[in-house]
C-alpha cells in the first residue's frame, strides 16, 4: 500500500511539475504561425540556399511538401498504435512544450516515394507553399500523422511549422 501511495504520488508531482513547464514554456516561446512561415518561405525563393549537411535544399523542400500532404490523404505507413500511444504522443508533446523539433533530418517518411537529390529549389519551395495553403484550406478529416497519430489541425499545423523549422536550421541563405 505505501508502495503503491509513493509511486502515484511520484506521478502527481511529475505530472504537475509536465504540466507547470508546460505552461511556462507555452507562455514564453512564440509558435511560428502557418501564416507567418508562407511569409518566411516566399522570402526564401530570392536566397542562394545551400545545404550545411544532410540533404539538398530540394530534397528538403519536397520532403516537407510530402509530410504536409500526407497529413490530408494519408502516410503511406504508420508506427504501431502502441508507438502513437505511447513514444510518438510523447514526443509530440516534448516538442510541443520546448517549441522546438529536434529529429533525424535525413530519414525519409516511412513508405514516401525516394525523392530526387537535385532540382529547382524554388519549385520545391512553391511546393511547400502550396502544401501549406492546401492544409489551411482542408476541412475534411485529418490523417493520423505516422509517429504521432492522431492530431488536431491546430497540433498538425504546430508540428508542420515545426518540422520546417528543424529542417530550416540545417541550411545556409
């Protein structure tokens, strides 16, 4: 019985303390809205980009196009449902508090199609723009993201942001 009064109160204080940077975080980290990163995007097309490592500027671009279209018609593979539940919902929300996306930037998305490593990056930008524009548009119902699962449009619009900017961190202008 104390055992079990010891972890449970354990979780409470975890919790609370979750819930407590949460809000803090939250409250001192400004989101990039969608409407803010189309603004940064267009920007983008006027600027030599040049990879620091990992993928070309035109992998990127159609990689992230891919990600957002996919939230609308469907990834091509999802994790198990006890991953979404469980490590995906978790890092979700780690991201979601610290503001930030900190994930491997060279790992296709699980079934996409291989994308080419060179071509016109501001094509592939207008692509992310228009993917972007599409998913402000959409009403219908959203597809469980392959990690995460099940996000609402404002989540799926935070971990879109989130994933350009990751991806943003790692090039040149």
């Amino acid at each position: 019985m104390k055992k079990r009064t010891l972890l449970t109160g354990a979780v409470a204080v975890t919790a609370l303390a979750a819930a407590g940077l949460a809000t803090y975080r939250k409250s001192t980290v400004e989101i990039t809205s969608v409407e803010r990163m189309l603004t940064l995007l267009d920007g983008l097309k006027s600027r030599q980009l040049a990879a620091k490592s990992g993928w070309s500027p035109y992998k990127v671009f159609v990689h992230l196009a891919q990600s957002i279209q996919y939230s609308m018609s469907g990834y091509p593979e999802l994790k198990s449902e006890v991953f979404q539940h469980t490590a995906g919902s978790a890092a979700f929300y780690a991201f979601s508090v610290a503001g930030a996306m900190r994930h491997n930037l060279t790992e296709p998305i699980p079934g996409a199609p291989a994308i080419a490593e060179e071509g016109n990056v501001n094509e592939a930008i207008d692509q992310v723009i228009t993917a972007l524009q599409q998913f402000q548009a959409y009403r219908g119902q959203l597809q469980p993201h392959f990690a995460y699962g099940l996000l609402s449009k404002t989540e799926f619009a935070h971990a879109h942001v989130m994933h350009i900017e990751n991806h943003l961190l790692e090039m040149q202008t």
